[in-house]
C-alpha cells in the first residue's frame, strides 16, 4: 500500500482536499494510505477548525502551528517543519493544493528529500508577479513530479513554459466534485423570500490600501441602493481587523456585516444570491457553479476561463465599474458548461497517483 501525505494550511485546500480524501476512503483505502498535515497558516476556528467536522475531513495526523507572521518566516517554519516529519516518516508521495506558503513549503520539503509532488490545481497563472501567490505556484509547479491541471487553459500554460508534457493532466476541478457533493442547506437567518447580493474581501491589496477598501465599500452601498438589495458581508478576520484600524467604522442600512460563513453556508448562500462580488479565487468558481454571475473585485484572475465566457467581469476596486458591472451581470444565469472537467477531478488524481 503507497502512503501519501496531504499538506494543507488555508480554507480553499481544507475543501480541495475534502474531495480527495472522500474518494480514497470510498473507494481506494486498500491502494492508498493518507495521512493529514495541518500547517496551522490559519488557525482560527471559523477559518480552520470547523471547516474538517463540517466537511468530515481527517482530523490531522500533524499540526505544526505557525500561526500568522511574515512571508518568509512562516515558509521557512513550515519547510522546517514538514522536513522533520518526511524524514521520521516514510511517505511515497506528497499532495499539495493552490498556491499558499503551505503548497510551496510542502513542494520544497519534499522535493529537496526526492519524495514526488503531487500538484492539485497546477498551471494556474494571473501574470501579476507582485502577488505571492503567483510565486508560489510558479515555484511549486516545478518542484512537482506530476501536476494536475484544472482547466484547458492551465493545462496550456504549462506547455508554453516547457513543462514536459507527459507530468501534465486535465483531470478537472475538485471543487466542482465537492460542489456536486454537498447538498446541505443552511438558512443564515435568511427566509426563503430574502433577496441579496454576496459580498467577500481578503485579499491584502484590497483590505491593507484605505482608498481601495473604501472605493468597494462605496460600490457596495451604492449597488444595494441600485437594486434595492442587502448586501451580505461575510467579514474576513483581515477585513475586519483594516475596517476597525482605519476608522472605517462604514455604517449603512443596506451592508449586513457578518461572521465569516462555513463551506456549507456558503454555497448555501450561492444558491440564493442575485449576485456575487469578491476577490476571492475559489468563490469565483463556486459562483460559476452555482449558475451565478461574479464580479471579480480584482485586476487580473487566474481563471480567465470566467472573462471569456461572460459570466465575470474584472471590475478592480473601481468604484464606477464595480456599480456598472453588477447592472450588467445582475440576476444573469449562467448555463453550465464543461470548462472545470465533469466532476470526477478527485478520482483521476487519486487513480493517476496510485499508478
């Protein structure tokens, strides 16, 4: 039996990995071995601890703790950590996710012991190297040993940086297997009747710049006052943390502030929301999904898969072209289509790493 371990440290790869282990425990346990490493990058419980019972992911067989600090400083703890725990531990395979100091740390570690990589949501790439995370999966694809590509479009980014071909494979979205999932519904509070439009920033370009963050708070009001809509916030601890240190104690009768939502709630949110606007990566796709427009409140996406289709639109934190993208995309449905794979992306990865 191969023994994998899976490295994760942020919420999108607690559900990434959600899709994995699901599959293994269904229907691989007698082929494959998995053991869990929790880096401890987020840490807070409504961002880390309720995301494993809710999901009926393994609990960790490791946590190394590192807790925020800087860039470097928390990838070189986590390297540290996750080699201390390779060389102790016979591993026939690492597993990592996305583009967070987690993947990279993970990727090195094991790269540098001569373990293979497996690179779930590989060839991803906004062309903006001032985000870490572009560095990140940048330097993460070329420690991995085979890379699985979420889209056409990663799949050909890696071909164009000479990647050779036979690590490459189109095996999907795992977050659309999750999608696929889950069918649990959560009310918020919210009665069947309640209309609004989902709102989510984290990003620190976007929270740590005064001018942006209240450019998209602006927008946000004067959309809710468009469409005569609540807007529901769900507040990053980040978010939050720049609203109070920068007295942007922003009070208005259509933004409902609230506590960050659980994996559940969220795409509980989805299915009722008018529209959705954020500058997350992953609540771009769920939004896709779900069969809703999004308005990405960034310059640049990795998913430019959503641009071409229409179902997205880059608006930045424009305040003008915030208000005159959601006009356009309000209430627009979005038909499915087959660019994220058919939701079997968890078992072409688990079957490819088995072989």
């Amino acid at each position: 039996m191969k023994r994998i371990l899976t490295i994760v440290g942020a919420r999108p790869q607690f559900i990434k990995a959600a899709a994995i282990s699901h599959i293994i425990k269904e229907k691989y346990f007698n082929s494959l071995q998995e053991d869990i490493l929790h880096t401890g990058q987020h840490y807070d419980q409504s961002l880390s601890g309720r995301f494993f019972s809710e999901l009926d992911l393994p609990q960790p067989k490791y946590n190394l703790g590192v807790g925020s600090c800087s860039h470097g400083r928390q990838t070189a703890l986590m390297l540290s950590g996750i080699e201390d725990i390779l060389l102790d531990n016979p591993y026939d395979g690492v597993v990592v996710y996305g583009d967070t100091n987690s993947t990279l740390a993970g990727a090195l570690a094991a790269a540098k012991l001569h373990i293979p990589v497996y690179h779930v949501e590989a060839g991803l790439r906004s062309f903006n190297c001032d985000m870490p995370e572009e560095i990140n999966r940048i330097l993460t694809d070329h420690a991995s040993h085979l890379l699985f590509a979420p889209t056409k479009t990663a799949v050909q980014n890696l071909k164009n940086e000479g990647f050779n071909e036979e690590k490459i494979i189109f095996s999907g979205d795992v977050m659309l297997d999750n999608v696929r999932h889950y069918s649990s519904v959560h009310s918020l509070g919210l009665n069947a009747n309640t209309e609004f439009i989902l709102a989510t920033i984290h990003r620190n370009f976007n929270t740590d710049i005064p001018e942006r963050l209240t450019n998209i708070l602006s927008a946000l009001n004067d959309i809710s006052e468009l469409f005569h809509t609540e807007i529901l916030f769900p507040l990053h601890p980040r978010t939050k943390k720049a609203i109070d240190s920068m007295n942007l104690t922003y009070k208005s009768n259509h933004i409902r502030f609230i506590e960050p939502l659980s994996y559940l709630e969220t795409l509980s949110a989805l299915q009722k929301a008018r529209l959705v606007l954020t500058d997350s990566g992953g609540l771009q796709k769920e939004t896709n999904f779900s069969g809703k427009a999004c308005v990405i409140l960034r310059p640049e996406t990795e998913w430019v898969e959503l641009i071409e289709d229409g179902s997205a639109i880059l608006a930045d934190a424009d305040r003008q072209k915030i208000v005159e993208s959601a006009r356009k995309l309000i209430d627009k449905t979005i038909e499915p289509n087959r660019l994220f794979g058919d939701g079997n992306a968890a078992e072409i990865i688990v079957k490819k790493i088995i072989s």
